[in-house]
C-alpha cells in the first residue's frame, strides 16, 4: 500500500500518465514546465516469478530497452530492446509484459463482425491505471474510453479477465456495408458475364424447344450415319482382310515355286551327269567285249603270238570288268528313269502353283476393286457425320450458354437477395453472462461492505450498464465523490475476483482520488458535497478503504494518489509521498528539481 498525498498541480496525476507511458502508450507525455531538463523515465518492476527488470523510455518517445534488476541508470545501448508499437514478432513491451502475466496473444472481438484485435497493455491499462477524470465520471468503469464504437471490445476485455477465455475461436463474419459493397461487387461481374454470353448467343431469339429438337434430330442422323459408316467400314475390313490373306497366300506359292525351279534346274544338271555315267560305261562295256573275244589272238598293231605278248590278261577278268560296267549303267538308268519321274512331278507341281498365282492375282484385282468402290461411300458417311458432329456442337454451345446464362441469372439473384435478419438468439452474445456478472457483483458487494459504504449489502453489477448499481440507482446518478468510490470498488474487486480464481492480472492498481468525497468543498475545484456524499463522509469509510487495501499486500500492490491526508486512525502504517506544493517544506512535487515557487 503506497500514497501519494498533497496539493493541486504538484505532479500527482502525472505519476499515472508517466506509468501508462512507461507502458508503452501511444501518448506522449504531457508538456509541464517541470518535466524539463529530465530526459528518459525508469520504471521497476517486480514480475510474477520474483524477477526484478526496470523499463527505459525517452521523454520523446520511441521504444525501450530492458534492464535486469531495478536500476536507475545504465550504459547506453545496453539491455534488450523493446517496441512499444505492434509487431509481427514478439519483442514489444506489450507482449512482454502481458506474458508475465498469462495474457499474452488473447484475442478479443471488438464489433458485430466478429474482427478481432489483439490484446495489448495499453487496453489493459485503464482496469488498473486509474486517472481522475476517469474515476469520477460516469461512465462504467469496464467501458473506460467512452466511445460508442469501443463498447464490444471493451465488454469482451472484461469477459476475459473474469473467465480466462479469448476469442480466438470465434469466426469472423461480414459486416452490412461490406456485404453490400461486395454484393455491389459481385452483381457487377454476374452483369459482365450475362453480356458477354448475350454476345455470343446473338440478338436473335432463341426457342429453347426448338433448340432441343434440333439437337434430337442431330443425335439421330449422327446415330444412323455411324451405323452406316461402321457397315462401311466393317466391309473394308473384311476385303482387306481378304486381300492380305491372298496376298500372304501368293507369296507362299512364289515361294514354293522358286523352290520347285531350283530343284528341277539341279535335276537337269543331275540326268546330265546320268547320262554321261551311262556313255562312259556303255564304252567300257563295249571296249570289254572287244578285249574279250580278242583274247588269245594275235596282236593287231604288232602282230605278235598271244605268248609273245607281255601283258596277259585272262579271259575272265575281262568278262567280270564287262558284267560290272554292265550292271552300273542298269543301276544309273534305275535311278536315271526315278529321276525322270520325280521331274514330271515336281514340273507337274509347279505348274499347277502358277495356275493358282494367276487365279490369285485376279481375285486380288477384284478385293482391290470392291475396296476401292466401297472407300467413296465410307468417305461420304464419314463426311456426313462430322458436318453433324460439328452442327451438334454448335447447337450444344448454344444450350451451354443458355444453361450458364440461366445459372448466373439465378446467381444474380441470390446475390442481389438480402440475407434475413439475425434474430436476438442469432447474435453473438457480448460481455459476460448473468451467473457471471451475478458473481462479480458479490465481489463488488463485499469489498463495499468491508469498506463500509452505505447500503452496501444492496450492490449489485448491473450487464446493462455495465456498471454498479445501489438499491437500483445508478452510479452514474450519484455525487462525484461516490463515483469515484464505486469506481474504484469495481477495480478492487476485478483483483480479488481474479486472484481468488487463479485468473491472470497485472498485480498493482493505481487509484487517483478515489476517496474524493473527503475534499474540502470551499478549496476543490469539484465544489459542493452532494446528499449521497455528506452521507458517506459521515462515516469512517476512508480508514476501513486504507486498511482493506493494506490488508491485501500478499496479492498485490495499490498506489493511492489523493488530496487529503490518510486518516490518523488506519490500523497500520503506510509509506506516504507528501507534495508540499512549498519549496521550503518537504518535498515541493514529483519533479525535484523542476520549477517551485
């Protein structure tokens, strides 16, 4: 527990707007005469694991760097850098510090669309960086930026910090001005592609029933005119066939023919040999006869006595050598007459194997003339058939683009059709529900009683207004000093209620003017004390405030700035930074060494 007491424009609020900024908010800090001659802020920080780091930011903007430990100064260009704008990757100060703390990468819808925005501490921030003027107006503490256009985001953010659960899994869908550009969009392409087959098609009426006949009649005369051509061509195939098994037919005889003429020339070349055989031992035959009755005679070249005559032959030997040639040229006409026999055959063969060529040449010559009058008629059928062919597809293109204009005309009209309104039970439910809200409600009720507020016991958390109310009243109704006090009783209890769920938050709350219905009326610019705070200011709620809170030191930390002192009797004593506001007394504000005086 920490307060910082003192008077009017001696820095206090400033401290709040310098912790946001040190937060990484997009606002610069504001421009006090004070602040000169300062030029980077220092922020330490104790994180949930007990680990000590302190932020680093120039007075002008920019990111940070990151040191460990809580220091006040450092080499420069040490630590590690930290963005403070959105980045792709995760080295900004906002992921950095929502990950300490279980809430990084949440998503959280923001409109009836379902978009979604990623959570950052800057969001964050209002639910534990109190401002005054946020404190005592009255808006809803939870709808903390006043505008319209925020209100689902805001009551979103809220629902997770009392459930724990994002958005992440809910799918985005098309808003109404989107859907109606789209279907602007998407009418216009339909009508682009309407003309462009209205082009094709003609300006030409078209009857679709006539359409379908023609296309019916196409279809016959394709039918009958490929029976036709397949007759046709069965035919020559046939006679083809035919022709080729002739053809193989005639070789086969050429074959055999060449081989028969072959054979017969070896023949003739064979008897000639017989016959030669046959001269020759027709010779010996004779030659042995002679020699034979020759025997025993006288020589008739010489005329020498048979005794005087050195070769002798005998008688026999010669009649045997006769009866032999005799034999061998029986044996050779043997074979010679076989032979004879064999060539009458094989010419016999041979002539009928030409008879049989020339009869298949002409049929040949006929096969060839039934294909070459059968192929004009094959031709025609097929000439026929694709003229058909082709006339059935134009009349197919024809029926397509009709069928797609058809298509598209009925896709127009979908489009240009308006979806039907969502029903109440359609629409995404925003904020949290009723047994929630009942819940943090007793939360609210209990710190409000501990504190002592008047008719505490009849709080409630109103989904309507996103807001406490007492007894039925709102807070908005109530003086600026009992705003404030719901006000803050709403960010305490969103503390408790999430510490005693085990449900993430920053830790620490920073109150400005909380308790400010305890202002002197004659010296505060807020002026009069309404009836509903003289009622609270005669109570001792502003002990029982400082004392709850101080009794909550194990779960977090709270900054108390305020204009009044704390009162004498809290139960325990708590550091206090007193703004004199006088440079001869204390210290003067928050800035030491700005201008005083």
């Amino acid at each position: 527990m920490n307060v910082v007491f003192g008077a009017s424009d001696t820095g206090k609020s400033y401290i709040v707007k310098a912790t946001s900024y040190m937060m990484g908010a997009r606002t610069k800090l504001p421009k006090i005469d004070e602040s000169n001659g300062y030029d980077a802020a220092w922020l330490g920080l104790v994180l949930p694991s007990g680990r000590e780091v302190t932020l680093y930011r120039s007075t002008k903007g920019g990111g940070m760097r990151l040191h460990e430990g809580l220091v006040t100064a450092a080499a420069k260009k040490t630590g590690t850098v930290l963005a403070t704008t959105d980045n792709k990757k995760d080295e900004t100060v906002s992921h950095f510090l929502l990950d300490q703390i279980g809430l990084a990468d949440k998503l959280i819808v923001r409109n009836g669309n379902a978009d979604k925005e990623k959570l950052s501490i800057r969001l964050l921030a209002p639910l534990f960086l109190i401002e005054e003027d946020l404190i005592i107006n009255g808006r809803s503490p939870i709808l903390y930026s006043q505008q319209h256009t925020e209100v689902t985001f805001e009551k979103n953010l809220f629902r997770l910090l009392l459930t724990g659960q994002d958005d992440s899994g809910v799918e985005t869908v098309m808003s109404s001005q989107s859907r109606t550009v789209a279907m602007t969009a998407k009418v216009e392409i339909l009508d682009e592609l309407i003309g462009q087959i209205d082009e094709q098609l003609g300006e030409d009426e078209i009857d679709r029933a006539d359409l379908q006949k023609q296309i019916d009649d196409v279809d016959a005369s394709l039918a009958s005119l490929h029976e036709t051509m397949q007759r046709a061509q069965n035919n020559i195939d046939e006679l083809v066939a035919e022709r080729r098994a002739k053809a193989d037919k005639k070789a086969e005889y050429n074959a055999r023919l060449t081989e028969l003429d072959v054979t017969l020339d070896r023949f003739a070349s064979l008897d000639a040999v017989y016959r030669s055989d046959i001269a020759r031992l027709e010779a010996l035959e004779e030659g042995g006869f002679i020699l034979s009755a020759m025997s025993g005679q006288d020589c008739a070249v010489c005329g020498a006595p048979s005794s005087a005559q050195r070769h002798n032959h005998a008688a026999d030997e010669i009649e045997r050598s006769h009866a032999a040639a005799a034999a061998e040229a029986r044996k050779i006409e043997r074979e010679q007459r076989d032979l004879a026999r064999t060539v009458i055959s094989l010419t016999a063969e041979a002539g009928g194997l030409r008879s049989a060529i020339t009869e298949l040449d002409r049929d040949i010559v006929g096969i060839e003339r039934s294909i070459a009058e059968t192929r004009p008629k094959e031709a025609a059928a097929r000439n026929d058939y694709e003229e058909f062919f082709s006339k059935k597809s134009d009349l197919e293109m024809t029926s397509s683009l009709l069928a797609r204009r058809d298509g598209l005309v009925v896709k127009k009209s979908q489009v240009e059709t308006k979806p039907p309104a969502k029903k109440p039970e359609d629409k995404m439910p925003v904020g949290i529900d009723g047994p929630t809200a009942y819940a943090f409600g007793k939360t609210v009720r209990q710190v409000l009683q501990t504190w002592g507020f008047p008719r505490a016991s009849e709080a409630q958390f109103d989904l309507t207004t996103s807001d406490v109310t007492i007894g039925g009243k709102e807070r908005s109704a109530s003086g600026k000093g009992v705003k404030a006090i719901l006000h803050a009783a709403v960010n305490v209890a969103l503390l408790l209620y999430c510490r005693e769920r085990d449900l993430p938050h920053p830790g620490f709350i920073v109150l400005d003017t909380p308790l400010l219905t305890y202002r002197e009326p004659l010296n505060s610019k807020h002026g009069d004390l309404s009836a509903d705070e003289v009622e609270i200011l005669k109570t001792g709620l502003a002990t029982r405030f400082y004392d709850h809170l101080a009794s909550l030191k194990d779960i977090a930390q709270f900054v108390v700035i305020e204009n009044k002192d704390v009162p004498d009797d809290v139960a325990v004593p708590m550091p206090v930074a007193t703004f004199t506001a006088n440079p001869d007394s204390g210290r003067y504000g928050f800035f030491p060494i700005g201008k005083v005086g």
